[in-house]
C-alpha cells in the first residue's frame, strides 16, 4: 500500500505579509495542494493522509467545496484527514455537516474514532480537535483493534499546549504508521513516524526544504522517506565582507547567492565581518529586485585601535578603550563592546 502523507497546508494564509511577493505565497498554498493530487495519481497512491490544519483557521463551505473538488480529481487515492489547532471543530464549524466525496474520510469526532477502509484493508484513527488548545496527553494510549490490518495513526501536536506527545512510547504502539502534524519542520522520528512538516513553509523561520512523507507498508512493514516538493525555500545566508570590499561589490555577491540557489527563494542575509570605516552598504536595489525578507549589515569599521588609543589616550576615548582592553572577556566580546562604545562616545561628541 502506497500513501503520501501531508500536514499544516493552512489554505487562506498570507505568508510575508506586506511584501511584494505575498499574494503569490497565498495563492501557491493551494497550488502545491493540487499538485499533490497530481502526484497522487502520476504515482498511483492508495491513500492521501492529512494529519491537521488544512486550513489556516475555519473553513467557510466555500472553501470546503473547493478543496473538495481538488479530492474528487484524485483516480485511485483515498484521504483521510483530521482538524488540527488552526481549523478546530467548533459549534458551529461547517466541517460538521459537509458532504464530502465518497473517496473522503473526516475524523470529526473529538474523542478517537477510526475509518476502515475495505479495499485496502487499512483503519486509520484519531480524532479532530474541538478547540484551540489541548493540554493532555492522548495519543499514547490509543491502540488498534485487530493488527492484521494496517494500522495507521493520525496525529497533530507534539508540544505543551497541543496534545503533548511522548515519542518513546509511541515507538513502542502496534501502528504500522504515525502521520504527525503540527510541527512545521519535516522530521523522520522512527521507521514508521513522521512530521511531514508545513507543506509550503509560512514564514522565514521554517528554513530549508518543505515538501511530504512518501510511504509503503508491505507485509506490514514500513519505509518512509520525506520528499522536497515547496514552491519555494527560506534560506538564510551569510557574507563575510573586509575593507576590499565595495557597496557594488556586495549587491554582485548577493546576486550570486541568488542565482546560485534560485531566484524564487526567500532570503535571509547577514552581512559580517570588518568593512572600510567609511563605507555605509546600501541593499535598497537589491529588496526591489530579489525576494529578500531580511538583509541586516552586521559587520564593523576596520578600526585600528591601538592607534586610536594613542590619539585619545588623554581623554574620555582613550580611557574607554584602555578600560575595555583590561576586561576579562572573550576577545570576541571585547572587540565588539570596543565598537558599540565608539561608536556611542561620537555621537555624544
């Protein structure tokens, strides 16, 4: 039995708000979910499993239709899918009476049910979320009802407020998978467990690739293994500079990184090192042209001190820098408490 398993799609989010780029993040969202159904029926997928937050907060019915109509595409695939924390159950949810395709299986109860799917031979359990905040511990005793099925277990939290979850007990579970959700950062944990991760990242901590678990049980045996699969990646790069170097010389090494790694990558830059005294960077041009959410100059003057000391060692700068130099610091910090001091002493003068 073949599945892709999927989590934390969050449809209606708007990634970067207030960036160039924003509406196009939104609008991706959906167009990776409806590659995945592409990819469901290229590779012939059993079963689509959806372990929390598909949407970003409750769904209208408008949204539920839509999405809908994305699952009635799928040829062979069945989906299984459960609301996490973002998309919780409420009184009046419209996921409480919707109507979906008959190739698709709500958890909707807050306490565990399960849905058996005959063709397959596979039960998946779990349980929707009734509200934002789940305090307990619940998935650790959750156990399957006859083991010559497959077993599989869908699962969102995995911290203190979202259904706490101990790893090493459920290792031990008669599941001969764990779909878990919640957690943004894709990680394998076990043989047969796994976060798949945000399928697109939402924001520029969610670094690196993001994408789905790809899985085969046979014989009641389990490989996984995490596919790349995002629109687009957060990356987070770092330019050492020295005095050598110029303003255009740093918006050339910028472009570089870029086309190097993908021109619809989010980028996160840090610029350090010791540059030329007089030189100010100016990374106007480049947030214009490249999708960087953050460029921050984090390098420091070129500053010869022990000549400054000389200059000044009948003042208030010289006594700064004469006091600095005797601390018991790493030199790291005492080089960097010698800049920020300067730095300050001018601005008083």
């Amino acid at each position: 039995m073949k599945f892709i398993h999927i989590s934390d799609i969050h449809i209606g989010m708007t990634p970067d708000v207030s960036f160039r780029w924003s509406k196009d993040r939104k609008d991706e969202i959906v167009k990776t979910l409806d590659r995945v159904i592409d990819e469901c029926n290229k590779k012939s997928i059993e079963l689509l499993l959806i372990a929390g937050d598909l949407f970003h907060k409750q769904p209208l019915q408008k949204d539920l239709k839509e999405v809908n109509y994305m699952f009635s595409k799928l040829e062979k695939t069945h989906v299984v899918l459960m609301a996490g924390n973002h998309d919780y159950i409420s009184v009046t949810s419209k996921y409480k009476d919707f109507e979906w395709n008959d190739n698709v299986h709500m958890l909707t109860d807050s306490k565990v049910e399960s849905v058996y799917i005959r063709g397959m031979n596979v039960e998946v359990y779990g349980f929707s979320y009734d509200k934002k905040n789940i305090l307990e511990h619940r998935y650790e005793t959750i156990t399957p009802d006859d083991e010559h099925k497959i077993n599989i277990l869908l699962a969102h939290g995995g911290d203190s407020k979202y259904v706490p979850i101990d790893f090493s007990q459920m290792k031990e579970s008669k599941f001969d998978y764990i779909a878990l959700g919640h957690i943004h950062k894709p990680e394998i944990i076990h043989n047969n467990m796994a976060y798949a991760g945000s399928l697109e990242p939402l924001d520029k901590t969610e670094l690196g690739e993001h994408g789905y678990i790809y899985g085969e049980i046979v014989d009641k045996k389990c490989s996984i293994k995490f596919v790349p699969f995002a629109k687009r990646k957060y990356l987070k790069k770092r330019i050492v500079v020295d005095t050598s170097v110029t303003n255009t010389m740093l918006v050339e090494k910028v472009e570089d990184i870029v086309k190097q790694n993908g021109i619809d990558n989010i980028y996160i830059i840090d610029v350090e090192g010791y540059k030329d005294p007089d030189i100010m960077f100016d990374f106007d041009s480049l947030r214009r042209n490249y999708n960087i959410i953050s460029i921050k100059d984090k390098s420091l003057p070129d500053i010869d001190f022990d000549k400054l000391y000389k200059d000044n060692k009948d003042n208030i700068l010289g006594m700064f820098i004469e006091k600095i130099k005797l601390m018991k610091v790493d030199e790291d910090i005492k080089t960097r408490s010698l800049y920020l001091g300067i730095e300050a002493l001018k601005k008083k003068v």
